[in-house]
C-alpha cells in the first residue's frame, strides 16, 4: 500500500486556518463569548487533571522548556541562506529524537525539500520523495503522544493515518494549532532562526521551493572542530 504521509487533509487545513484567523474589523458575537468560555473552563479542567495525575503517579511535570545543550540542538541550514536551531526533547520523545539523529548523520535530510508550507500554518519537509509519500528505510515509529502544545516554532513528527506511522518527515508550526496536540509526537521547538522558518517558500508543493542543504547536530559539529594546536578535540 503506498504510504501517505500528510499532516492533515486539505479540507481540515482550510477548517483550521479559519478558525485561526479572524479580522480585525469583525464582531464577536455571544455565540464567540461563549464559545472562549468553554476552551477556557476545559482547559483549566485538563491543567487540573495533569496536576492531579502528577500527584497520583508523585510523577514532577516536564517543564515546557529544557536547557540548551549542543548534543539535543538539530541544526537546518536552508537554501536561502537562512539557519535554523531546533532543541530536540529526548526527555519527552526519546525515540523520534533518536529517529532524528540518526537520519541527521546519515545525511538523510541533505538536499530535501520543504514540500508542503501553508502559509499561517506549518511547513513540512523530510521526505526524499518530495510529495508527502516517503520515508526513510528505518522502520515506522510507535508514537510519542505528549503534552508540549503545537505553538509558534513547535517542531512535531508528520504522520500517516495509524498513529504508530511516523518516520522521516517532519513540520515546523508557523502559527499555534492546538488541535494538533496529543495528534502528533513533539520533539522539538525552534530556539533561534524563527524568521528563516517563515521564509520558507509557501505551495504545496511550492513553484520553488526552500531546500536543506545540510542538516547536523550541533554537538556533533563541535566536537570535530579541531582543539588548539591542531589536534581534534576529545
């Protein structure tokens, strides 16, 4: 069976992008007052329930941030010029950002295009195919499920319809779309380069589009940088 490994359905893009974009000459009405009151009340009831969860399992929450170490830093240097700095979360999906390395130093990612970019959406890449179908030859990833929401710069693995399909392909979120979360494994978040992600050529698939001429992890880079004296370092 051929592999379709899209994000979501253009029918469903079009629903979100429009309940993500209001003007801003436009009228709430009661019906948006009550319809805010009732994502506010169930988000509280969902914060709540993880608090509660935590304290059944005295499991302490994941912070939503990690700190910054080179060896979880996944490095996208774009065609345009642009570089992007992505922090990997082995605390929250250790496999896909396993899955990510191990492509990475293949060179797996070298020269693959961003293939599907929706403007106040996400942009997608990691398919050496090019249109949504492919993968690599390692074996498709149970999924990761976890909490990190699908905000501004969040980075989540692209999936086919079974939950447990995820294997090279990835997205970077332009715009929040929390109708994503516990959809789609996070395993990363942009830390630096924000504005290269937004200039990734728009289409799907773009007429021209933005490219990954190398991708790399950042400890990986520092520790073949040679030590002074001339002797590599380590």
């Amino acid at each position: 069976m051929m592999r379709v490994s899209r994000l979501i359905g253009p029918a469903l893009a079009v629903a979100l992008l429009a309940t993500g974009v209001t003007p801003a000459f436009a009228q709430r009405t009661g019906a948006d007052v009550l319809k805010e009151a009732e994502m506010a009340a169930r988000a509280r009831k969902d914060a709540d329930a993880l608090r509660d969860e935590a304290e059944k399992t005295a499991v302490k929450p994941v912070t939503a941030m990690a700190p910054v170490t080179p060896e979880n830093v996944w490095v996208l240097e774009l065609s345009d010029g642009k570089r992007v700095r992505v922090l990997l979360r082995p605390d929250i999906a250790p496999s896909h950002v396993e899955r990510i390395k191990s492509l990475t130093r293949q060179g797996f990612y070298n020269g693959l295009a961003f293939h599907r970019v929706i403007d106040g959406f996400m942009a997608q890449g990691g398919d050496p195919k090019g249109d949504g179908t492919g993968g690599s030859e390692l074996p498709d990833l149970k999924q990761e499920f976890n909490w990190l929401p699908h905000m501004r710069g969040t980075v989540s693995m692209a999936r086919a319809e079974s939950e447990d399909s995820a294997n090279s392909q990835f997205f970077i979120m332009l715009m929040p779309r929390l109708q994503l979360d516990n959809k789609y494994t996070v395993f990363g978040r942009v830390i630096d380069g924000m504005a290269g992600v937004d200039a990734i050529a728009k289409g799907e698939p773009p007429a021209t589009p933005t490219k990954i001429v190398r991708a790399w992890i950042e400890g990986d880079q520092q520790a073949a940088a040679p030590a002074p004296g001339g002797h590599p370092a380590g």
